[in-house]
C-alpha cells in the first residue's frame, strides 16, 4: 500500500543523470557523482548504500538543494530544487544540532526560523521532546547529553518542521547496537505517523533491509546506481527480529554480493592511494 | 548490596578527605612560601647594615625595597594621600581609563572582526594593513596619543583601545571564520534566512571566541592606561609609579604594582564570572588566540 506503487503520482524524489563534480584542494575537477538516475516515490523508505567515499553524502545535499548538480536534475515533489528545499529535512551524518541551545531550543528552532512565536514554537518543541523520549531533559545542553540522546535531538529537531522528504545521513552509526536498535525502532514509529518519503544513507546493509522498502546500491566513486532491490517484507517489522526472516537472509545475501565487488573496488583504490 | 554501597560510600569519604588533605596542604605551603619569600627578603635588605649607609646591607633596600617598607608606603598613601591627591583617586582614575578602553576596544574590535570576518572583499583588501599594524609595537601609539590629545583622560583611554582592540578583533575574526559548516547547513534547512543565521548561528560561536579574549584584553587595556598615565598624566597609578622613580622611592613603585595586581586579579575574578554566565553551553573554554 505504501511502497511507491502509485504509479500515476508524482515523484517525492527523482534525480535524473546527475553528476556533481568538485574542485579538490589540488585544484583538480573531481567527478563525485556521475549520469546518477534515482527516484524516491511517495510514502517510500528508500535506503542507500555504497562503499565510501562514493558520492552518499553528496546525494542527499543534492536533494536538499545544499548543492547544485553539476549537471542533470533534481526534482523533489515534482518541482525542481533551486536553492535549499523547504519540503525537506535533514538529518546530517555528523552531529549538527547547535551546542548553545538547551533541548527543547535546539527542537523549536525549526519553527522558530519559519517564523512561528516564541511560545507556539516551544509547545510544540515540548511535545516532540516527549515523543523522542527526552522528557525531562529540556533544559540540557547538548554536551551534558549522551550520543544517543543528541541523535534524538536531532530527530525531533528535524521532524517538528513535518518535512515531506526526509533525508537522513548515516544517522545511526555512531551508537551501540542495543541503542541503535532502539532508535531503529521509533524511527519506524515516528515514520509511520507522517507518511514521508525518506532517503536513509547507510553502510550497513541488515539497517538498510530492516528499515526500507528499496535499497539502491551506489557504485565506488565516480557514484552511480548499480542495483535496486524492493525489500518485500511487510509492515510493521520489528527490526530486533526481521533479520532472522529467511527472506531478509535471502535479500542480504543477493544484494551484497553486488556491494562487496564495490567494497572491494574501493578498498583497492584507498590501499594504492596511500602506497603510492 | 547494601554492603558493596557501604563499601564505595567509605571509599568516598575516604577519597574526599584525602582531597581536604590535600587541598589544605597546597593552601597551606602557598602561604609557607609567601611568607618565606616576604621574610627573606625583609631580612636580607636589613642584615649587617651599618648605620644610615644601604649599601652595606646584604641586599640594598635602596634598589630592591623592603616589605615593611612597602607596607608603610601604602599606609601613608592611603592615610596623607599621594603627591598628585587622595590615594583612592587615582585608584577610581585608573579604574575609569582602564573600563574605557576596554569597552570601546572590546566593541570595536568585535564589530570589526564580525563585519571583515563575513566579508572576504573587505578581509582581502584591509588584510595587509592590519597586520602591518598588528605587526607595530603599539605601545609607542602612547606617545603620540600624549601629544595629540593631552595630559587628560582621552590619551590613555586611546592606548587601551588600541591594545584592546587587535585582541579581540583577531578573536572576533577568527570565530566567525570558523563557524562550523555543518552547523550553518543544518541552520539553512532548518529554514533560517541570512539574519537569523547571523544571529542564531554565527555570533553565538563567534562568541566563545571573543569570550576568550575577554581576558587577555583586560590586561592590555590595564598596561594602556598605566603606560599612558606614565608618559604623561595629572593623575593615576601610572604617573605614581612615575613620581616614584623620579624620586628614587623603590619602594612606592613596588607598592603601586602592588595595587595593581590586585586590581589585576579582581578584574580577572570578574571576566570569569562574565564568561561563565553568557556561555553556560559549554563545556571547557576555548584556549586564546595569541597574536
Ligand atoms: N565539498 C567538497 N569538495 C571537494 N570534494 C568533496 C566535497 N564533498 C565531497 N567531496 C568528495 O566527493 C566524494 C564523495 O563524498 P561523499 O561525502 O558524498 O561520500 P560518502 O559516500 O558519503 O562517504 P561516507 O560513506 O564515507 O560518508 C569524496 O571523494 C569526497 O572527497
Ligand atoms: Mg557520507
């Protein structure tokens, strides 16, 4: 029902052969991205993995309209992205929640800067910090917080400006596995509430499975699609147990055997790099 | 349970009484060696001397002062005032130059800093001046200001300003450059315009540079003031320090740094409590720019 099955429907993101290319510190042009084809349908959990240094980060600061492609384009809810998309929310792979702001400053500054009072603005910060499991911890300052509770932070931050397309950067890597799963879990919960298309960047391909109803391979840099795979488990799934599924072992195993050959393509290229 | 609680209770009472220990310990050799340092001194400027004639002392109190000597200079500046008034004016006159320049630096120098630290047209164009300036020992401004505008206040306020303000410009500056990136992003998707992301983002970290700038331009707005008065003034700490090496009384020029220090370590005791309450945020401070 929620998969991308409306074929009629717009896009809620559609990349089509994009490439990016950046002036490195040498001065060189280098190509992070090339002839990138990639399209997120409505309501979908898309989930993007790819060795690294492939052109993940890159992507969604496309859709996000941090960065202009080079060349191709961009389209997020069937308009196309000039200048920083409003629609869309960003969860950054480092922490970037701003360290003067207590919690509950951190998670009303979306509305805040979208020009809601002051008190509207914290009410509704409020009720996000309960429902990110912070209550409590309003008056903290992120450096009296633990990893998870900052990533929490960071989740609420983005979800209380009801963003249509949701972009998220390895949001969960940094935290232990018993933590990681639990933020997995609400991550599903929270998602399920709003209906918004996600593109979730991963390096770990069971997170990818478990949560997404697409994974796309992106090749070793320059990036490209190398490979898409509908994950046909049904909804709600309890990420503790859906990896014991003998569909999502089958799924793991055919999906990265296309990874490792990219894996490894990279491996050799950053082993002859740093012997040369 | 209750045992293993108990246990590491104990521990901790342990541990804390160690630390009392310790702590009056350093407390306690601390004024061990003042008063050493104090008594060997006094001693040594008084041992063998014969009659009237310094000289023949171990060490001549003549050039090296003598504690008590120190202290009676103090008790009849504050009881018969100085050569140029009451003791407490000059403190207040000091005082009144030193928080001057130190505003109007400290105000300068973030306006400064923030306006070229957004604006590389302005940064590459002022740049080289400002470092060739930076570049100059500024202290020779002193003079200039002296004759330019007089033996009253405005010329030493002037010095302040000057040592003040490349502190904290260089601070000002350097905190808006290095704004985090992920920050500014985040602040942009967020749905900040350019002003919110000034005064949301950018200042807010420029701030805990500045902050630590705070303290080292205190002191340089003290050295302005006390050098100014020094070239030339009617009034101050600076031209007691003067009159009394005029007058070969080393005595008044070690009572006056006296006095000085401990208007160094109030002011000092005063940025920090200012930098403890504007950044609550952070954990441990960013150490200062030096220039
Ligand atoms: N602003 C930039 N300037 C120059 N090169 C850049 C810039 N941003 C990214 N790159 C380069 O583009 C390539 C892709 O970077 P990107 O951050 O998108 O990788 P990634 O797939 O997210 O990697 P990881 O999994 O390690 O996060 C890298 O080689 C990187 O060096
Ligand atoms: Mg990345």
């Amino acid at each position: 029902m929620r998969a991308g099955d409306g074929t009629g429907s717009v896009a809620a993101i559609e990349l089509r052969g994009v490439t990016k290319r950046f002036v490195n510190p040498a001065g060189h042009a280098f190509t992070a991205l090339r002839d990138l084809d990639l399209t997120v349908a409505p309501g979908e959990f898309c989930a993007i993995v790819g060795p690294t240094g492939c052109g993940k980060s890159t992507t969604l600061a496309l859709i996000s309209g941090l960065e202009p492609p080079s060349r191709g384009e961009v389209r997020v809810l069937g308009h196309p992205v000039h200048g920083v998309e409003r629609s869309a929310g960003y969860m950054f792979q480092r922490d970037a929640i701003f360290p003067w702001k207590n919690v509950l400053d951190n998670v009303a500054v979306g509305p805040r800067f979208r020009g809601v009072g002051r008190s509207d603005a914290e009410s509704r910060a409020r009720e996000w910090v309960v429902r990110v499991g912070l209550a409590g911890f309003e008056r903290y300052y992120p450096h009296q917080l633990s990893g998870g509770m900052r990533k929490r932070v960071a989740l609420a931050q983005t979800l209380i400006n009801g963003p249509r397309v949701l972009l998220m950067d390895e949001p969960f890597s940094a935290l232990d596995v018993q933590t990681r799963l639990l933020m997995e879990n609400e991550l599903l919960d929270l998602w399920s509430t709003t209906g918004a298309s996600v593109a979730f960047v991963t390096h770990d391909l069971e997170e990818a499975i478990a949560l997404s109803d697409r994974v796309v391979v992106i090749t070793a840099g320059p990036g490209t699609v190398k490979g898409e795979y509908r994950v046909d488990i049904p909804r709600p799934r309890s990420i503790a147990e859906v990896r014991f599924e003998p569909r999502f072992v089958e799924l793991y195993e055919e999906i990265w055997k296309d990874l490792r050959d990219e894996v490894l393509v990279s491996y050799e290229r950053t082993k002859h790099s740093v012997a040369s | 349970m209750g045992g293993l609680e108990r246990a590491s209770g104990d521990q901790d009472a342990v541990r804390a009484r160690a630390h009392a220990r310790r702590r009056l310990l350093v407390f306690a050799l601390r004024i061990g060696l003042g008063v050493f340092i104090l008594a060997s001194w006094e001693a040594l400027t008084s041992l063998r001397c014969e009659g009237k004639d310094t000289a023949t002392c171990v060490i001549d109190p003549f050039f090296f002062g003598k504690p008590s000597g120190i202290w009676a200079q103090l008790v009849t500046w504050a009881r018969n005032g100085t050569a140029q008034g009451p003791l407490w004016e000059q403190i207040v006159v000091t005082l009144e130059e030193t928080v001057l320049g130190f505003l109007i630096g400290v105000a300068l120098g973030i306006v400064f800093g923030v306006v070229l630290g957004r604006s590389r047209m302005l940064s590459d164009v002022l740049g080289p001046y400002i470092k060739a300036l930076n570049a100059m020992p500024r202290v020779v401004l002193g003079s200039i200001f002296t004759i330019a505008l007089g033996l009253e206040m405005p010329s030493k306020v002037a010095l302040a300003v000057v040592l003040v303000f490349f502190v904290v410009f260089f601070n000002a500056f350097q905190g808006v450059r290095e704004v985090d990136r992920d920050l500014v992003a985040n602040a942009r998707i967020l749905g900040a315009d350019e002003r919110r992301l000034f005064t949301d983002v950018v200042l807010p970290s420029a701030l805990s540079w500045i902050i630590a700038s705070l303290h080292t331009s205190l002191g340089f707005a003290l050295v302005g003031a006390i050098v100014g008065e020094y070239l030339g003034a009617r009034q101050g700490i600076g031209l007691m320090i003067a009159t009394a090496q005029g007058s070969f009384n080393s005595n008044g020029v070690y009572a006056a740094m006296l006095i000085l220090a401990v208007i160094a370590i109030l002011a000092e005791a005063l940025v920090t409590r200012l930098e403890s309450v504007l950044i609550r945020w952070r954990p441990n401070a960013i150490t200062d720019v030096t220039i």
